[in-house]
C-alpha cells in the first residue's frame, strides 16, 4: 500500500516553513519575553554539595536586600512536590520524593534550597549570595557500581538501598541459543551521560489572569497538556483554574519534556502572592539543574555460527537515575528495550536493566531515549563480531536482516515491524558513498603506514516512533495514553484554524500540518492557521516527544479533515440540491458528478454552515470536524548510515571527513523540513561520540558545567552531509508517515564510533569509549601497541 | 548569569584611564573587549567594583609602523590584527595566529593587548609575544615603562602589571628577511582554546635552519620559549634532525592535566606538534 497515491498536492512540496520569517527577525515570543505588570522575579539557590544534610539557614541578610519581597526554604513548603514520576516501571520499583525546595537533605549539586522573590532579577541574583546556609557531608554516591555495594552511603536513606528497580525481558532462550554457538563475542560498551543544551534556557511566568481564578502558567515546555494534569495533580490546584501556554519554544530535545520545580513554585507563588511571578535560568543554572541523559553502562554478549548467522543476545544494562525520578527518568532506558535486536533476525534477546540512584542531576528523555543507547550497542558489538568472524561488517548486516519481503515481521522482543527496505537504503548509502573506493584507499594507507588512518563505520539502524496504541502503554504501566487529537475549523470566512495537541519546539508543524489539512480539505496552505501549545485554545493533546507527533498527530489531522469534509459534503449536496452520493469532492470544490458547472466551494459551504439559513434538517449550525486517534502501533523508520572516519595516530585525534546517510520516514510531508531534522539528529549524535560527555568528580562536582567545558560542536566542526531518503510508507500509518525527529541522533554514533576502530583496528584496538576525543584514542592506541586493550 | 553591580568609567585618553585606575584601586579592572572579562564577571568568579572601558582611547586604537618594529595599541581587535597589512608583511605569525582564536565574532571584539594581559596560558596570541620577542608599553601613575615578553608573564593570569598600570600598546619586532613561521594549535572543537599549541619562526639559508624560535601555548603557567628545541634546531636540514629537536620540546616542562587533556599527553603533543610547525615553518 502507498499513501502517496491521495497526497498530491502540497504534501511532499519543500515549501518554506511559516515559522521562520517571525524566528529570523527576532520577533519571536519565548516566555523570557513575556513582561507583566507588578511581575515578581524568582532566583533560585541551588546546592553546591552533592550530597549533605542542611544543619542551618540564615536568611535574614537577603531578606534585607534591596528590591527583596520573600525569601522561602523548604519549611515554608513542606509537603509540595517538585516533579513527579509517570512512569513506575515495575513492582519493584523504589519511588523517590524530589521536594519543591529541600528540607533537610540535598542529594545532587544543583538541588534547589532557597528561593529570592525580588523586584528586579538582577537585585534576586545579588541577594541569593547573602544567604548563608551550614552543610553536613553525607558522602556522593557518583559510580553506579560503587552504589549498588553494602556499604555504599545511601541517596534515599528510607529506601535502604540505591536499587531503583530491575527489568527483565527474556525473549527466546538465550543459553540455549549461546549453546549452539560458534562465536560468542562480549563487550562493554559505556553510553555516557549528556547535558541537553536548548538555545532557549528553561523559563516560565505564572498570573492569575483576573477575570476568574484561573492562572496562565507560560513555559517554555515540550508537553503543556501533560504539564496542567501533572502541575493539578501536585499542588492541588483544580486543572481547571490553570491554563498552560507553550509560546515560541527554541529547542526541547527532550530536556523540555518534563515538569520541573520551577514552574511548580511559579504556580504556586503566583497564586499565594496574587502577582506574576517569573524565573529564567542561565546556562550555569542550566548545566546542573535541567535533566541530563543518556548514562548507562551496557554488558552486550552476542553469540553466532561461525558462518555469521547471529543467533542471540544478552543485553544487561545499568542506568543511573541521578538523584530523583522525574517524568520518565526509570523508563527512558527501557524505550530501548525492544529494540536491541536492530534490524536482525535472532533466536534469542535476554534483556536485564538495573536502575540505579546516584547524587548526580536526575535523568530523563533526550532525543531518542533509549534507542540511541540501544542502537548503538548492537551496531556496535555486530562490528566486534564481524571482525571476530573475519568478515565484512555490511556483509554480516546483509547476512542477517530482515529482507524486504519478509515484511511484516515480528522480530524477537515482539515487535511487528510492519515494512522495511534495508536492502533498498544501504544500496543508496553505498552508492553515495564510494564505499569501495574508500575500501581501497584504506588499504593503500594501511599498507603505507601513513600516520593519519581511514575507517569506515556503518549504522544500519531502525527505531520505534509514536509511543502507541494507548493500550500498551498501560501495559508497560506508562500512565498516560498515547492518543493524539485535532480540531479542524472552517471559519465563515473560509480561513481554516487546525487546533492541533501537539506542541512544537522548533519541528516547523504550523507548516507541515498545513500541507496535510491543505490537501484534505483543499483550501490553499496560506489559508490555514495552526493552534497549538496552549490549553486554552486546544483542549485535548498529548504534546510533543519521542518522533510522535506526526506519525501520531498526522493521523488525527486527517481524520479531522476528512470529517470536515464530510459533513460539508452534506451542506453542498443540500445547496446543489442533489443527494450527498451524487456529489464528488476535489480541491476545495463539490460538484454533481456528470455535471461539474453545478458545484460550490468549501469556502461558501462554510459561510452557509455560518448562517444556518438553509442547511438540510438535522444538520447543526458551524463546520468543522474533530479526530482523536490512537494509532494501531508503533511506527518504524530505518536507514543505512556510513562515516568516512581519520585518525590521527600521531595525536589520536579524530576527524569525520565524509557522512553519508539514507533514510527511511515513509512519506515526508515536507522534505526540507526532514531534512533539517536529519540534519540537527546527526549533529547531536556526532556530538555524542566525538565531543559531549558529563564528568563529576568524586565528590560529586560536575566538571562540565559550562560550554567552555562540554564541547558542543559547532557548523565549523561539522562536514557538509550528503543525505538521501527512500520512500517505504508505514502501512499502520494512514499518512504512510513513520517519523524522523530522533533519527540522526539514534543512528550515528556507531557510525561514528564504528568508523574510528575500523580505522586503527589493525593497530589492536577493539573499543573506544565515547566520547573518541584525541586522548582518549591516543592511550587506546598506546595501550594496544604495549599489548594492552 | 548576572555580573555583580559596578560603576563604569569611559577612558578617553591614557591618562584618564590611568586616573580612574588610581581612584578605583585593588577592585578597578580594565576593560577591553571583553572578552574574557565579562564571562569572569558573568560567572561572578570576579566583582570589581568599577570597570574603566579603554576600548575606544585613541592611542591605544592605534597599528603603526615605529622602523625596526609595529606598535600594536592594546585595544586593537584580534580581527583587525589579522587583517593588517602591514601585520601580514612583517609578522606574519601573529596575523596566522590571529585567525586560529576563537571564532569571528569574538575576534572582532577581542583585542590583542587585552589577550596578553590577560595571560592565559590557554590563550594563542600570548605565545605568539612570546615567540617574537614583543615589548609591553605600559603607563602607570609614575609615566610608562617597556617590559620583555620574558618578564611580562608571571604566573597563571599574571603578569607584570601593576594594580594601576594599564597595557597601552604591544611592541611587536619586525622579522625582517628570510623567516618563515606556523601555528600548531591542537584543539577539540573550533572555538575552543588550545588543548597544547606551537608558534614557530625558523630563518633558513639554502634549506639549513641558522635559527629558530619556539614558544608553546598551555604547556605551564606562562607562554614557554621552547629553548632547548631552538638550540637544537640550529643547523638542521633534515625531517629526521627537526623531529629530533622537536622531542626535546616539553623538557623542563610540567604542563596541567585538566579534563582534555592529562599532562603526559600534553607533554607528547608538545612534541609531534613542535614538529609539525617547524616542518610547516621551514618547508624541510
């Protein structure tokens, strides 16, 4: 089945997006932004011990500094959370309480233990200094190993341990598929903890707006919807006295996924004190305080015949939670759970995850949220075994993936895969690539002993997109659902407003949900308005994370659309006076069938359905049509990722010299703007395995907490990618559409990674950590040259 | 984050800086382009209590042609020393030099006196006075003084000036026939600082070196004079006798370990970097 077939017309267009005139001339609308009169401004004062009791605070010097209006501690409010866990992973399970501000205890640098509430923020910032508070060292709880030992001091001493929880999923019999083997090749493989950077920091302002008790809470967050049901639930505000707006949104990855102890206090402050109260974080608040992720340790164990046929896997995992669960923290590593396997067939998956506490910031989602970790750990160790088996990494890939024709598939963690072309993409990525020229020339190197060497890393990844269908989202005991909804209005004007649930953040869905609409109801895209971030305006929806919201939402605007069309269908019959039956529908226009001069238009339907004067018995006034949709799965993407990698022997230091990848979204509905996605998800992968990585001492410091420290990548880092897309179209996806948000960002660093030991593998190195900076691959290189490694 | 309130003082002249400089006292600071003081201020790592802004007094704004050497006003920005033509013709390591600092907007803010009084031992164009021998014009209530590169670097972010003394202009030796130079800088991503870097100007006859000058970046507290390589140098003509010398460029040397970098690798950078520089440099 293809989806393309109905979508002609500006689906599938590169059209410019309508966000970026107001983004690129500066008149954007971030929360920091927003000023109210009478607005209070917040500072917060976080700890700057890992972990310690608080055994005195003194606040009466910045209660009388100047502009000061309240200085609060954690006894001012004692029992008010501030973040919530919605995802309780298994019966085991040890929950923890992150107060709104602490009371007694920090458990992580950058826990909050004070707030100044000031006329001015600079004068809040200033009076933070003057607040002076005695710690009493508890001991930092940094490597998860050192935690999980008796005797380890303890993040929750209620807990008795810093056991989180366990999960297991064993699918298959892995011993008795290791049995069998011929090969049996082990690694750990370390996926180190991130720091998410947004270009806009966290910010939110709080009102009580007047005119009921209702307060506008705006936030610069990836999930308002969720975000009101949550800041309800914790601080015992009816959900219907709060309206949360998400306006221009610059940057979420995931790290605006989440409810936070700001806005918590934000909304409670503003409706104490009756004021808007307002907090913006800097980029050092930001670097302790906003979630970090990633941060696991992998036991990966692969065993195969020793012609290649891979026969199973063990995968045993240990994920750091930080200090507290937050929104997803326990279940972010198990987003990955499922698919370990890749895009390979296998007898066996005996999955193990063990969370762990740690006095380090809590973690949680961050673009692709378990599928980086899991992708990478397959792509990974199938190198390892290739090179074990002697053979050809794309050779052993081919050997076992799933074929074309074999879909759908349900691999071995129970997915059904519904369609795929592995064979299709990495044809492409080959192609693009000179992969056998590069072959050549690394050979040439090799045999010269050119100091500067040349590998090659493959990826060819799937992943998993729109969490759905609500139902196995309970069964994994999530406790939301996986639905998404849209309202499409036709205005008496003929404008068309699509109120849509989920939340953009820079993804450019004012544009592409209007190609969708545009073609459905064929009003010209200019013509449709999409509303979105604010419960105010679109009631229903579950915001924007994990690739869903067009593989998820796209659903709902069609549905939505053709509803509309629907009943306006019955509206023109009526008009031109024939039976609904009788009427054929095309570009905005209804005519008679074998009469097209007898027609009218969506635009004049909507102004009759307006006026109501003559509309068929039975038939409401307004037009409009209403979906919300819960998918029937998942929705697969793939691609074939290839790196032309050079490393420096002299300095270890690496370079990515070319970046081909071809991937596989099924329809685009807007190909710049996948192109753009594909594009930043390869930038902050490649950052993954080359440059980012949180270190702590200790004593629980964090040693990257500024940009001068965790090296983001720039453009001038960066080569210019050559990318390309197949076309398979999901065929549980009525769009056809599967998703790409994460794809970049999931499949690249063991390309990456793969790339930097293919190039010095005959050297004797078998595995660099990430990230591959040059010291790193320096002392790797070393070590295996005095027979190391 | 925010900086700490101060008063804020637009020097006009020298004198006037210098003035303003006395009043303020131990918490006046000088301010340039800012930066590398206002992220101190920022992180408030630093709250001085008074800045006194030298960025547009005429004299230190000032590139000019003084015969055996240029004067380079202190407030001269990194960007347009590496766009001099007179910078290109008679020192032409610092203009290469230049262009490997940070990115271009902050280049175009930066300046190079506020660069060497600064004195991070992170920091390019330090090495790069270093290197060429440069003198520092500094006025202080007592009038002004000249002092050596070699005496002008102290200590981690200290140097010879005094609390009421400002950097008015860097005087910088022409190279004159015969030299060729290259800037090694070893960096993880564009815009960062030198993880280890290596200025190098050698002077070569007929494919021989007759003499050579090597300072190293982030390899101690101060800019380092690679002396030993420098001696070694003179009289190579082979890859073989440069990369003999070049390994001797970290003795003496006890670099920082910090999270890129530990101080055995820096010490071995030193070297293929050493190397690589005088390769450039001279062409052998």
């Amino acid at each position: 089945m293809t989806a393309t077939a109905e979508t002609t017309g500006a689906i599938g267009r590169p059209i410019r997006r309508k966000e970026d005139e107001r983004l690129l001339h500066g008149r954007t609308n971030w929360t920091d932004n927003i000023q109210l009169p009478g607005t209070i401004h917040m500072a917060t004062l976080r700890s700057p011990m890992a972990h310690a009791k608080i055994t005195n605070i003194d606040i009466s010097a910045a209660l009388a500094s100047e502009g000061v209006l309240h200085v609060y501690i954690g006894a001012d409010f004692p029992d008010l959370p501030g973040t919530t866990c919605v995802w309780p992973v298994t019966d085991d399970i040890v929950m923890s309480h992150m107060p709104a501000i602490c009371t007694d205890e920090v458990r992580y640098v950058g826990d909050v233990v004070a707030i100044v509430l000031a006329t001015d923020q600079n004068l809040a910032v200033d009076a933070l200094q003057l607040i002076d508070i005695d710690y009493e060292p508890l001991g930092a709880v940094v490597d998860m190993e050192e935690a999980l030992k008796p005797g380890s001091p303890l993040v929750h001493e209620s807990a008795g341990t810093n056991l989180c929880y366990t999960a297991k999923m064993p699918c298959g019999d892995y011993e008795a598929a290791k049995a069998k083997a011929d090969v049996v090749v082990s690694r750990r493989f370390i996926n180190q903890r991130l720091i998410p950077n947004t270009m806009e920091p966290r910010s939110v302002v709080a009102a009580p707006m007047g005119m009921s008790d209702e307060i506008t809470i705006w936030t610069s967050t990836q999930i308002p919807h969720v975000l009101r049901v949550l800041l309800a639930l914790l601080t015992g505000i009816p959900e219907n006295h709060i309206r949360v707006v998400a306006p221009d949104v610059g940057g979420g990855f995931g790290a605006k996924l989440q409810i936070n102890r700001e806005e918590v206090l934000a909304l409670v402050l503003a409706k104490k004190l009756g004021r808007p109260v307002k907090w913006t974080e800097s980029r050092s608040e930001h670097f302790v305080s906003t979630h970090h992720g990633r941060d696991q340790i992998q036991d990966i164990e692969i065993a195969a015949t020793k012609d290649g046929t891979v026969l199973g896997m063990k995968v045993d995992l240990l994920a750091d939670m930080g200090a507290y669960l937050q929104i997803i923290t326990p279940g972010t590593p198990l987003l990955g759970m499922f698919m370990y396997s890749g895009i390979y067939k296998m007898e066996a998956l005996d999955f193990t995850c063990t969370g762990v506490y740690t006095t380090k910031t809590p973690t949680d989602a961050y673009r692709g949220a378990g599928r980086p970790e899991s992708t990478y750990a397959i792509e990974r160790i199938m190198d390892e075994l290739a090179a074990e088996l002697g053979m050809e990494p794309m050779e052993l890939r081919k050997k076992n993936w799933i074929k074309h024709e074999e879909f759908p598939y349900t691999q071995i963690a129970g997915l059904t895969y519904d369609t795929g072309n592995y064979e299709a993409a990495t044809e492409r990525a080959m192609e693009m690539f000179g992969y056998e020229a590069l072959r050549v020339e690394q050979e040439a190197r090799r045999a010269a002993g050119d100091p500067v060497q040349l590998g090659i890393g493959i990826s060819t990844f799937t992943e998993m997109c729109g969490l759905a269908p609500s139902r196995t989202l309970g069964a994994l005991k999530y406790v939301a659902g996986g639905w998404e909804h849209c309202t499409v209005r036709a205005l008496p004007t003929g404008k068309i407003e699509l109120i849509t649930g989920t939340s953009p953040h820079g993804q450019g869905h004012e544009t592409a949900w209007s190609q969708i609409a545009s073609d459905i109801i064929g009003v010209p895209v200019e013509d449709i308005e999409v509303v979105h971030g604010d419960t105010g305006r679109s009631p229903y929806g579950m915001d924007t994370y994990g690739s869903r919201s067009l593989a998820v939402g796209g659903q709902a605007i069609k549905l939505a659309g053709e509803r509309l069309v629907e009943k306006a269908r019955i509206i023109a019959a009526h008009q031109l006076e024939v039976s609904p039956d009788d009427i054929e529908f095309a570009a905005g226009t209804y005519s008679v069938k074998g009469d097209p001069e007898k027609s009218t238009t969506i635009q004049a339907v909507a102004f009759e359905a307006f006026t109501a004067h003559n509309l068929p018995d039975g038939v409401e006034p307004t037009l409009s049509g209403e979906a919300t949709v819960d998918p029937l799965d998942f929705s697969y993407p793939h691609g074939t990722h290839l790196a032309a990698m050079e490393v420096d022997t002299e300095t270890g230091k690496v370079t990515l010299r070319k970046y081909v990848c071809v991937d596989d979204c099924g329809v685009q509905i807007n190909p710049m703007i996948v192109e753009g996605q594909v594009h930043g998800g390869l930038a902050q992968g490649i950052a993954q395995a080359m440059y980012e990585g949180a270190v702590y001492d200790a004593e629980g410091n964090l040693l990257t907490a500024s940009l001068a420290e965790y090296l983001l990548p720039s453009a001038a880092d960066l080569p210019s990618f050559d990318t390309d897309r197949t076309v398979t179209p999901s065929t549980t996806h009525p769009l056809g559409t599967k998703g790409i948000g994460e794809a970049g960002a999931i499949a690249s660093t063991p390309a990456i990674i793969n790339g930097v030991i293919d190039a010095i593998r005959h050297l004797g190195v078998n595995n660099i950590d990430m990230p591959a900076s040059p010291m790193t691959v320096w002392r790797a290189i070393q070590a295996a040259k005095s027979g190391g490694n | 984050m925010i900086p700490a309130s101060f008063d804020y003082v637009k020097a006009s002249t020298v004198d006037e800086a210098v003035a303003a400089l006395v009043k303020g006292g131990e918490d006046a600071k000088v301010l340039g382009g800012g930066q590398s003081l206002l992220p101190v201020l920022r992180l408030r790592l630093n709250a001085p209590s008074v800045l006194i802004d030298v960025s547009e007094v005429g004299e230190m704004r000032a590139l000019t042609d003084d015969g055996d050497a240029l004067l380079i006003g202190a407030s001269v920005t990194t960007y347009e020393v590496m766009h001099s033509e007179l910078v290109k013709e008679h020192a032409g390591l610092l203009s290469l030099t230049a262009g490997a600092v940070a990115d271009p907007a902050i280049r175009h803010k930066g300046t190079f006196g506020g660069s060497v009084a600064h004195a991070d031992p992170a920091g390019d164009l330090p090495t790069v006075a270093a290197a060429l021998d440069c003198e520092m014009v500094i006025a202080g209530p007592n009038g002004r003084r000249t002092v050596a590169a070699k005496d002008f670097f102290v200590d981690y972010f200290t140097t010879a000036l005094a609390a009421d003394e400002v950097l008015v202009a860097v005087r910088v030796p022409k190279l004159g026939a015969g030299w060729s130079y290259n800037y090694q800088k070893f960096n993880r991503t564009a815009q960062a600082w030198a993880i280890v870097g290596v200025a190098a100007a050698v002077k070569s006859e007929n494919g021989t070196i007759t003499e050579a000058r090597v300072a190293l970046t982030n390899m101690g507290a101060t800019p380092i004079r690679a002396t030993g390589v420098e001696a070694a140098l003179a009289g190579a003509s082979s890859s073989d006798a440069i990369a003999a010398a070049a390994s001797k460029a970290a003795d003496g040397t006890s670099p920082t370990s910090d999270l890129h970098a530990d101080s055995e690798y820096r010490k071995h950078l030193a070297a293929v970097l050493t190397r690589r520089a005088v390769e450039a440099a001279s062409g052998i």
